[in-house]
C-alpha cells in the first residue's frame, strides 16, 4: 500500500478538484470505521432513559374487577 500524504490538486482544473474532494469524501464516509458502543442494547435506543419507577403489575391485580 502506497502512503500518501499530500497530493497537489491545484494542477487540475476547479471542477475537477471539486470532483475529487467529493469523491475523497464518499470514500472517507465509506471506508471509516465507526465505533460502535456495544454495551448499549436494543431497548437503550428504542427508550430514551431507563424505566426504573414502574412496577408491574401482577396478574390478580390485571384480572381484579
């Protein structure tokens, strides 16, 4: 793998560096990796914060009429 870190575009036309800038960000978006926290589960990104105040209730008190 080749390790390049400066290229000189102001050789190219203004469109054409616009072009590669574009191009260079689509890779970078592609091609980054993105940490990922996987401590956090499903239910984490479905609600907002925890729910700890909430009792359940048992099944007399759901069929008690």
């Amino acid at each position: 793998m080749i390790n390049v870190t400066q290229l000189d575009i102001s050789i190219l036309p203004e469109n054409a560096q616009i072009k590669l800038y574009d191009f260079y960000l689509f890779l970078k978006q592609r091609y980054t990796k993105v940490e990922t926290n996987h401590k956090t589960s499903k239910i984490d990104a479905i609600f907002p914060r925890k729910l700890s105040n909430i009792t359940p209730f048992t099944r007399d008190e759901i069929y008690e009429q």
